[in-house]
C-alpha cells in the first residue's frame, strides 16, 4: 500500500471538509484577516508541512532504484507545484485564477515530458550504434506490424542503478530509448516480444493523444468548479478580501481534486499499457510474453514498490498481475 498517497489524501481531504463547517472556516478567517503578510505566509506553508513528508521517502525511493538525478527533480518540482501559492496565481490572474493554475500544470506536465526526452537522449548519445541483432529485430517489426522507429536510443549503464536502464520506453511517437540493461538480459526472441509492445503503443498513439487532451481539459475542468463552489456555495467573489483563509481551502480542494485527476488518468494509462500487451498477442503467444516479463522481472533491478507521492504517477499495471493475467488467457 501507498502508505504517503493515504496520508495526503487524509490529510488534504480533512482540511478541505473542515471548511463547511462555518465555525472552523471563521476561525480560518478571522485568524488570517487578523495577521500581516508575512506572518500569513508562514503560517500557511507550516499548516501544509505534514504534507511534505512523503518527499523524504521520496528520495529514499530515488536513490533505492529510479533514476537519478531526473527522479529526485520531478518529486521536487512536482511536490513544489502542489504547494505552489495560489495567491500569487490569484495576484496575477484576479478571478481567473483557474485558468492560470491549470495552465501551468499543463506547462508543467509538457515541460517534465520535454526534460525526460532532452535528458534521456543527453545520456544515451555514446550509446547509438545499434548492433546487428537490434537491426534485424527492428527490420522484422516493422515487416509485421508496420510501424517504425525512427531514432533508437541505447541507455547505458553508466547512468547508474537506475529503472530507465533496465525498460524500454516511447519517448516521442517515434522515438524509442532502450535500456542496456534489457537488451543484455535478453535474446533476440525476447527482444523482439518487448519492442513488439513499444511498438502497440506507436500502434495506439491516438489514443494516447486523445488521453492527455483528456486530462488536459480536466485539469480545467476541475479548477473551474472549484470557482464555481467559491461562487455559489460560499459567496466569494473576491478572493483577495481574504486571501490566506480562502487560499488554504483552494489549496486543500486543488490537492484532493489532483488526487482524483491522477487516479483517472493513471487507469487510462494503464488501459493503454494492456492495449500494448494485446497487440503483441496478435504475434506471439501469451505464455510466451508472461514468459519474457518474468525473465525481466526476476533479472532486473527495478524500483520495487514506491512509499513516495511520486508513485501516484504510476502508469504500469503491476508486473505480477500482468504475468498471471497472461497465463490465464492462455
């Protein structure tokens, strides 16, 4: 269990249904309305403390298995982001304010993605010649399925012990950064099932692009109707009148609405990553495939179950669950 991922959802959720209560959200109130500027803003960040514990775990997790420095960096950033000062987005955007905030997560979510390719690509530029087998193992996906990987990308080890080294992954629609790791373990059967599953992503990349303008448009969607319930259930107009006690329960609905909008997005996710199994199913059997993820699963490090925040940004159904999945359909 995602012990940090329940602790902010208690945590946020608490704070924000506190506030329905009139008595506590005139406490709120009048306890903010009675501070200066400075006084406010320390106050505000030390109530949302408790929510920054997970990102001790956080860098335990980095360094226990996921990529550094690039893994510490998004928690940060990420973490960072959730805590950002709405007030400031209320300065600078007046009412607008959602429109503002889910703009820049969207800002936010484009940039980590450009930041991973960029970094990725930076690390693997030694690593580019593609040997003989790789060659023939791309020639022959591209005869059956059709689809073609443009620019191929070698991860080497000497990014450390990290989990990019040891997958393969998409990182543009044609683009592919194959860990060395993985290529080792494997043989060119082996390979060819894993890249086989890369390439029903590329297969599926509409869908993928119809899934983040999903969650695109329901970032908005949600902060609106947090506007919304600023309107119609309490009556604010004007945020500034008030702007730490109003702002701490926009912080607390933003955080608890994310924890929502991750779930969402994370099972689409994960719906891709199963359309990607059964497009390899097409090919080869299923056992075969469960096969191939139990040598990847038992050969190489991996990042193991995650304490941190950053795990809600799991994308990938569990290894076991797939393999028994798949003996099953066999």
């Amino acid at each position: 269990m995602d012990y940090a991922m329940v602790w902010n959802i208690i945590y946020n959720f608490i704070l924000f249904a506190l506030f329905f209560h009139d008595d506590v959200r005139n406490f709120f109130m009048d306890f903010f309305r009675e501070q200066g500027w400075f006084t406010s803003i320390c106050l505000f960040y030390a109530i949302f403390v408790p929510a920054l514990i997970p990102m001790l775990f956080a860098i335990k997790d980095q360094k226990n298995g996921v990529n550094l420095p690039i893994g510490i960096l998004t928690v940060i950033l990420s973490f960072a982001f959730q805590l950002a000062p709405i007030w400031s987005q209320v300065i600078i955007f007046g009412n607008g304010w959602w429109l503002g905030h889910a703009g820049l997560k969207v800002l936010f979510i484009l940039g980590a993605n450009v930041f991973f390719m960029t970094s990725a690509k930076k690390f693997s530029s030694d690593f580019c010649e593609l040997d003989e087998t790789l060659q023939s193992v791309l020639t022959r996906i591209k005869r059956k399925t059709g689809c073609e990987f443009k620019k191929v990308f070698i991860c080497s080890a000497a990014m450390g012990q990290n989990h990019v080294n040891n997958c393969a992954v998409i990182i543009s629609s044609k683009t592919l950064l194959l860990g060395k790791k993985l290529r080792d373990v494997l043989d060119e059967e082996q390979l060819e099932v894993i890249l086989l599953h890369e390439a029903g992503h590329m297969h599926y990349r509409i869908l993928a692009m119809i899934g983040r303008m999903f969650e695109f448009a329901l970032n908005f969607a949600m902060y609106g109707a947090i506007a919304l319930m600023l309107i119609d259930v309490f009556n604010v107009r004007n945020l500034q009148a008030n702007m730490f006690g109003w702002i701490l329960f926009v912080n607390c609905a933003v955080f608890s609405l994310d924890i929502i909008s991750t779930i969402i997005t994370g099972q689409m996710r994960k719906f891709l990553e199963n359309l990607a199994d059964s497009f390899v199913l097409r090919y080869v059997s299923g056992s075969f495939l469960a096969d191939v993820l139990e040598i990847v699963r038992d050969n190489l490090p991996v990042a193991g179950k995650l304490q941190c925040g950053i795990s809600l940004l799991n994308t990938h159904p569990d290894i076991n669950q797939r393999i028994k999945r798949l003996r099953e359909r066999s």
